[in-house]
C-alpha cells in the first residue's frame, strides 16, 4: 500500500511539471497561424516583425555614430607626444662658367672692377631636421641647416590645428610663402637646381612669425596669410629698436580640376607681400646669379640704396596632365620713397621704383606613369611618382640594375627689368638692367628621395650706368646628386 502512494505521488508531481512546462512555452513562444491561414498573410506578418527590427538597427547604429562624433570632434589628451620622425637632405653641387663676357670687361661697370667667376664642386645644402606630432592637434619641426659652412637654424615652429576661425595656426621661425608657383616648394622639389633667378629676386626667405592657412572647397582652395618680424633672425640674441617693421604675405590658390594627386591639375592663384620697415630701412640691389649659383667673386652688387617700404604681388598659373606640365609667375616691385631723406646718397630722393619679372618653365616626364605630385594643403609641389624606381639586385649570383627611375625634362624662360644704381654714380645718370635667362635641365629621379640633375644656363644681361651699356652674356653649366632620408 505504501508502494502504491509512492508511485502515485510520482506520477502526479510529472503531470504537474508537463502542466508547468506547456504553460511556459505558451506564454514566451510565437503563436503558430492555424492551418488554414493563407501564404499571404505569413508573409505580411514576417515582414512586419522584420521591418521593426531593422528600424531599430537602424537607430541604435545612428546613435553610436553620434556618439562617437562627439568623441572624434575632443583631443585625446592622454596620447601626449608621439615619437619624433628624424629625416634630412645632402645635396653636392658642381657649377661651371662654360663661356661667359663678365671677365676682362674693357669698361668695367663703377665698382666692379675686379668681377671673377668661381667654379668649383661643394655641399649646397645639408640639413637635419626632426618632426612630430601630440595630442592629436599640435605638430612641430625643427630643422638646422649646415650651409657653406654657416651653421644655422631654419625651420622651428609649433603648429596648431582646429584653431576658431583661424583654421591650422604656425608659429616660430618658417618659410615665407609669397613668390608663387615655383620658389615655394623649397629646395627638394625645385625642378631645376635652383629656381629662376627672376622669381626670386628679392625673397624673403625663413622669417620669425604667425601663420593662418584655410582650406576650403574639398581642400582644393587654400587661404594663407603670415605675419613677420621685418629683422632675419639669427641665432644670436637680436636687439630691437623701438620701431622694428614687420612683413605682410598673404597668397591664395584655387584647382578647379585635381585629381590622383594632381596628375591632373589646373590651378591658379594670387600673391602679395609687403615690408612696412622702419624709416630709411637699407635695401641691397643685386645682380640675378644665373640659375640663382654663387659663380662671381665678389658678388655682382649693384648699390645699396634706401627705402620706406617694399611691396610685391604676383599671379601664378599651373597646368598638368599626366607627364607633362607648365607653370608660370608673373610679378610685380614696387618700393616707395627711395633714397629718401638720405642725404649724400646716390639718387638721393629719387620717389618711388617698380620692378616686374617672371617666368615660364615646362617640364615632361620621358618614363611612362611618372608625374609630380602637388600637395593641396600646402599649396606646393611634392616628390615625383616613380612607377619603376632604379635599384640594384642580384640575379643568379649576379647583381644587375632593374627599373629605370623617372626620367624628366625641363626647359624655362625668365627675365627681369630693374632699376640699379652704385653708389658713385651721380644721382642725374640712367641706370637700368635687364636681365633674361633660358635653361634646360635633365633631371632622373631613382626614387622619391633621390634625383642626379644637369642644368644648363644661358643667361642675357643688358644693364646701362651713366650713359654706357654693358652687355655681358655667359653659358653655364650645374650637375647635382641629392638625396632625402
């Protein structure tokens, strides 16, 4: 009787849990459509329940991308500074006067009497530079320079990025951007060994200074503007007067057509600088070195002479497509009240000079699939696009060359018309130059970081001092090897 009440037990405690169970699996499992509901209807409800969850999908990915919006728009200040990136330049030069009038003038210019050309072979540039970035908005570089023997510093500034209104902010000792489309990109990516010598007359090379750059449009227009200290600066300790004079350069660029890095390009832009100096601030003339090489000794000054301020503005056009390209410069000197108040001085109070020079450069690529790209950002050229880079390698035992590099060339037209003066002239007499150079260059490229160049020169000099005209002519030729690392 008790096995009984045992076995009776048992079987209604299993019945209660089939109870219990069935009960359950009614509550949280989907009702099943009786049998007779049509195909239709089946269809319609899935959809239904699927359409809800990727509305909700959709809103919880909607909310994640805010989210993490939010967190991209803050600096993550826990980054601190990265590791610093080292890198640098040699360039070995050598410059020869092929044939040239300036020796052995039978009428010697006033003051330069004793004009000799200097050939020879040298480091023209050596560099060492260290760059970085930190909490992902600042940057900085650091850059000395071992020229001719003169150790100096050249590049040192911070940068800050996402600055209000500003936009990317530099501050320190950098490049002043005012001579267009060519001198700008600094000496890695001249095209010939230097750039033209009328482009750059009268630069103002690395100043201490504030720089704004806007980028607008996809990047493809770019607003910058710069404000300098008047004085280079120098290593040494730089004593200032109460009225120091500053520099004022602005330039804008705009590329209606870029793409692939520029391969093709059409862009065209605008420059302006001016040097609101302190009163009677000294100004050297000087004669334009063909190719912009130190190959006179002593150098071709033509008078020094006073001037309040100095003003230049140029218009600058580029155009690429694929291995070929052209670019050219146009620009205009102005400066006010020359020799002004500066009594005993030759052409004392003289009024107001303007200068124009330019020039006009093509280039083409020999090698299939190479071009020089162009940096949007910075409004300048960068490396060439080597598709086969020169290299050597061992094959069966036997070291053989393979790729060709980049293979370029280059031809350019540039001049230059100036007032000049020397200082023993009377202040009634002329004085005029003239100045135009044509050169060719053949530039192979075995990769991005290093270039073997040969330029050639000719340069055309019609320059007048009271009442007599010089017109020495000269054929020169340069060979460079520069690298990067």
């Amino acid at each position: 009787m008790q096995k009984a009440g045992k076995i009776t037990t048992g079987m209604v405690t299993i019945l209660l849990c089939l109870a219990w169970s069935l009960n359950a699996y009614s509550q949280t499992s989907p009702q099943l459509a009786p049998v007779n509901q049509a195909p239709e209807t089946l269809v319609a409800t899935y959809n239904a329940t699927e359409s809800d969850h990727l509305n909700e999908l959709a809103a919880d990915l909607a909310f994640v991308k805010s989210e993490l919006a939010k967190k991209a728009d803050k600096p993550n200040t826990s980054k601190g500074w990265s590791s610093p990136k080292f890198g640098g330049r040699v360039f070995v030069d050598y410059i020869s006067a092929m044939n040239h009038d300036w020796d052995g003038l039978n009428n010697a210019i006033p003051s330069l009497n004793a004009v000799d050309t200097q050939n020879g072979v040298g480091f023209r540039d050596t560099r060492l530079t260290m760059t970085g970035t930190g909490y992902d908005f600042l940057d900085y570089k650091m850059e000395f320079g071992f020229q001719k023997a003169n150790p100096s510093f050249l590049d040192i500034f911070l940068g800050v990025q996402h600055v209000p209104i500003l936009d990317y902010v530099r501050i320190g000792h950098q490049y002043v951007e005012d001579a267009g489309s060519e001198i700008c990109n600094g000496t890695a990516n001249y095209t010939f060994m230097e750039p033209p010598a009328p482009a750059g007359s009268q630069f103002m090379s690395r100043r201490l200074g504030i720089t704004s750059r806007h980028l607008f449009a996809a990047d493809r227009v770019r607003l910058f503007f710069g404000v300098y200290d008047a004085n280079n600066y120098t290593d040494t300790h730089n004593y200032k007067a109460d009225n120091q004079g500053i520099v004022l350069n602005t330039r804008m660029t705009m590329a209606p057509v870029f793409c692939q890095d520029g391969r093709q390009l059409f862009l065209y832009g605008a420059y302006y600088n001016c040097v609101d100096s302190v009163s009677n601030s000294k100004r050297a003339m000087s004669f334009s070195k063909p190719g912009g090489w130190d190959v006179y000794n002593p150098n071709l000054d033509l008078g020094s002479f006073y001037s309040d301020q100095y003003q230049k503005a140029g218009f600058e056009v580029t155009c690429q497509s694929g291995r070929f390209c052209v670019q050219t410069d146009l620009f205009l000197q102005h400066y006010s009240d020359v020799n002004n108040g500066a009594v005993g001085a030759a052409y004392e109070g003289i009024g107001n000079q303007t200068n124009y020079g330019g020039m006009v450069m093509a280039r083409w690529f020999l090698t299939q699939g190479d071009y020089r790209k162009y940096n949007l950002k910075s409004a300048c050229w960068d490396s060439v696009d080597v598709s086969r880079p020169f290299r050597f390698g061992n094959q069966e035992g036997v070291n053989w060359p393979s790729g060709c590099g980049a293979w370029e060339l280059a031809a350019m037209y540039g001049f230059y018309d100036a007032f000049a003066f020397s200082s023993i002239i009377p202040a009634a007499d002329d004085a005029k130059m003239r100045n135009q150079q044509i050169g060719a260059a053949l530039n192979w490229y075995w990769n991005p970081h290093v270039k073997w160049a040969v330029n050639y020169i000719h340069d055309m000099t019609d320059t007048r001092y009271a009442g007599n005209s010089y017109t020495p002519n000269g054929d020169y030729l340069g060979m460079s090897c520069r690298f990067a690392f």
